[in-house]
C-alpha cells in the first residue's frame, strides 16, 4: 500500500478519503520488512500489543464501521466467535499473510461501502450509541482510530528495531 500525502484542497469527501487511506498505508509502513516474529512482538510488558495485533484489530474495525455498520451487513467477527473485539489483539499465532489478507480485505469492502454511499449525509442508527451517525462521523472516526494506533505503532516499531519516523 503506497502513502500518499493528502491533497491541501479538494472536497470534503475526498479529504476524508485521502487522510483515511494516508493513515492506512502509515499502519503498513509500520510493519514493512519484518518477520512475522518481529510483528507479533509485544513492546512494553505487561501489554501483549503488536505491530500484528494492530493490523489484526484495524481490520475488525473496518469490518465493524464499514459492513456492519454503514454497509448493514450481517457478518462475524474474524477473530471472535463471542464478539470480542480485543481478540484481534492476540496475534501471538497469527501470521503476516493471515492478518494483512484480512486488513487488506476489509479495506478494500470499506472503499466500496463509502463509494456507494450517496453522500457524506448518509445516517445510520448505531445501538452502542443509541443514536444515528453519519457516514462523514464514521469516516472521522476511522481517521482518529488509526491516528491513535499508528502512535502505539511508532513505539512498537522502534521496540522491534529502533526504526523511527514516517
């Protein structure tokens, strides 16, 4: 996946788009050129957090916003017949085919979703909230989640091999 910067004009939905696929391919940056030991690797005991757990639970969470939640398609979880999300996290025999197929998978089946919306304005109920969204709420949203985790990815990396930066 290739990382381009954001454009500084274009229209929302583009932006929204553009900084979404940005953090994405920083995810992947991330885990470039190391062995699936190295991303299965915790970096700050007691937390079993990994580079592949990372991707593991990207991967739920696009599944979650996008099919489930916009896309209204009734579908279960990768990695949890109970419906636990933090099951993603626990990469300790995964592999890096298994998880980035998966992540890749559901990025793609994202795209779509979003491209077939009609419009940023596109409402959904969300019963953990309670209340409607809009596809632009959850395209944000998906924006700040990878932000936060591509932070703990930095950390995680440079535990691995001391690779900073990017």
């Amino acid at each position: 996946m290739k990382r381009i910067d954001p454009p500084l004009t274009g229209t929302e939905r583009e932006t929204l788009r553009a900084y979404l696929d940005f953090h994405r391919a920083t995810l992947a940056l991330k885990c470039e050129g190391l062995t699936d030991e190295e991303l299965r690797r915790p970096a700050s005991p007691p937390s079993t957090l990994s580079l592949l757990g990372l991707v593991r639970h990207m991967a739920e969470v696009e599944r979650q916003w996008f099919r489930r939640t916009i896309g209204g398609a009734v579908v279960p979880h990768l990695w949890s017949a109970e419906h636990d999300f933090q099951a993603a996290y626990d990469a300790s025999r995964s592999t890096r085919a298994e998880a980035f197929a998966a992540w890749e998978a559901e990025v793609e089946h994202s795209r779509a979703v979003e491209a077939a919306a009609a419009s940023l304005e596109v409402t959904v109920h969300v019963p953990k909230w309670g209340a409607d969204a809009s596809l632009r709420l959850v395209m944000l949203h998906m924006i700040h989640e990878y932000a936060r985790h591509n932070g703990h990815a930095d950390f995680l990396r440079e535990a691995v091999d001391g690779t900073v930066g990017a």
